[in-house]
C-alpha cells in the first residue's frame, strides 16, 4: 500500500464524545464502535473485533485500548460479552446513555438563561419570544405531570398511588410542578428516558432532600427500565419504587441498579399497591409456615382417628 493510499484512509472522530469525560482515547474508539455497530448484521448490534484490528484501524496500543474500553464500559455508552467457542470479545454501543449524557451537555437554546438577562442590562436586540419559552415550559410540565406524584412518600399522609384500572386522580387534580433549574438530566421530552428519570429524581429528593447523581450511567439503566417495563410503565414504577421503605433499599438510598435487577418484581408490587419489604416478606412467610403446620397436625389427626376406627 502507497502512502498517498494509507494517508487517504481517515476514520470519523466525534468531538463531542470527549465532553463524555472519557478522554481523546475513549472518543475514539466510541466513534469506531459506532462506525461498526452501523455495519453489523447482528440484529441486536453486536460487532467483533479483535486487538490487532484495533490497533490497525486507530493506532492505539493495548494498554490505551484496555483505559479506552474501561472508561466507556463503565458510564454504560459501550457494551461487552464473551461469546462462542473458543471465546471471543463482542462490542455494542448504547446509543440512548450517549444521547442522554449529550442532552444534559447541550440543554435546549429555549431553557438557557441569557447572560445580558442575568446582568440586568439592557440587550441591542430582541431576546427570544416570551411566549416560545412559556410554551416549551408548558409543553414539558404537561408531558411529566400526569406522571409525578408529589406525595407519594409514606408518613405525610400520603394515599396510594392510583392503580391501573382504577379511576384515580384527573390530571387536574394533581399539583402541577415545572422543571426545577437544578434538577440533573436529560430535559428534552423527546428523550427516551425524560419521564422515567424527571419521576424518579422528584420522588429520590422528596425522600432523600437531595436530587440523584445523573450520568451516562443512569442513562443508560434507566433506557433499560423502559424497555422492560414499557414507557408509559417504568416512569410510574420508578415513582413507586421510592415509596419502598425495605432495609436492603434504604441501606442502597434506592438506587437504580437494585431498581433495574427487581424491575418486574417492583411492577408487579405497584399494580397490586401493596410494597413486599423484608419484614412484611417474613411475616407472610410465618404465616404459610404456620398455616402448613396446622395442616399437617390436621392430618396427623385424620390418620390417627382412621387408624382407631
């Protein structure tokens, strides 16, 4: 191969990805991954490449590939799994963790407060349209509130959460609540993970004082929870999870990777409106042990009277 033919071989590189906080290395081999998850025939969007090839196609070393790959596993943007016989080392990018991450680092134009405004001076030109902002604003208040609760915390007097199928609460009687400026996260109603994480960080602050620790991460667990549970789902169940008082919960301040690994059981608990904690789990599990000694002392007796008959 020519050198004009090498030189005419460049790979694409995402600048943005650095802002993902994984360095000029990780957006590198994050752009490559995207480049191959594009052109695999793996319905799921697993790709294989090997070290060498790596190598051959960005010039990083097996040490700056194994930083690379740690940073990027590690805030949920790119996926690993050994396969096959003999094992083999498979990639997929998370799309969903990348582009929440990306929100969160290029908020909307409309929700930004302009400079000159914050100053109080007087600006050379029209600002943008007041009425476009209070439309944004209204458009992301009314996509989250018929799915918030806002007192949905044992102790305060609180009802259960309305169940599907029940008539529970008109939109209109549920208090109406706008994105606070110093909540975390992705903003966008568009994005996949909007409602389930504006659910959850309201309901984690209503019970820890504190808003959630938002990352690539927790973009990508929640883009998870939405595809197990369903959108219109996993929003409400991430709501009802707060509402757990189980020690094992508050001991891990409810976080998400217990929520994601119990999701199905959580939506079940949500559905019937009765939360199983670990003493509530033992007393029913007395209660069958009980009711199965009564049982079989019943027996023993019928076999007994038979006996004497």
């Amino acid at each position: 191969m020519t050198l004009q033919e090498l030189l005419d071989r460049p790979i694409a590189f995402q600048r943005a990805f650095v802002s993902l906080g994984v360095g000029i290395t990780g957006a590198l081999m994050l752009s490559q991954a995207i480049y191959w998850s594009n052109r695999t025939d793996d319905a799921e969007g697993w790709f294989y490449k090997t070290m060498e090839e790596w190598e051959a196609e960005t010039g990083m070393t097996r040490y700056e590939q194994e930083g690379a790959r740690k940073k990027l596993v590690k805030i949920g943007v790119l996926e690993e799994q050994k396969k096959g016989v003999p094992c083999r080392l498979f990639y997929r990018v998370n799309l969903e963790a990348i582009r929440a991450n990306l929100s969160v680092e290029n908020p909307q134009p409309s929700l930004r407060k302009n400079p000159k405004q914050a100053r109080g001076k007087p600006t050379s030109r029209p600002e943008e349209n007041p009425q476009a902002i209070t439309e944004t604003t209204t458009e992301i208040t009314s996509e989250i509130t018929s799915e918030i609760t806002t007192e949905t915390l044992p102790g305060e007097g609180a009802a259960a959460p309305p169940q599907p199928g029940e008539g529970g609460e008109s939109l209109s009687d549920i208090p109406r609540c706008e994105i606070p400026p110093d909540m975390p996260g992705p903003r966008d109603p568009s994005c996949k993970t909007f409602k389930v994480w504006a659910n959850y960080a309201f309901a984690y602050r209503k019970r820890y004082s504190t808003w959630p620790v938002w990352n690539a991460r927790v973009g990508g667990l929640l883009g998870q929870l939405v595809d197990r549970l369903g959108v219109n789902a996993a929003p409400k169940v991430a709501a009802y999870y707060l509402v757990i008082s189980d020690a094992q919960y508050l001991r891990e301040c409810h976080s998400l990777t217990t929520l994601l690994s119990k999701a199905e059981s959580i939506h079940t608990q949500w559905i019937t409106g009765r939360p199983i904690t670990g003493t509530s789990a033992r007393q029913m599990e007395n209660t069958q042990s009980n009711l199965s000694a009564a049982e079989q002392a019943k027996d023993l007796l019928r076999q007994r009277s038979g006996r004497h008959a």
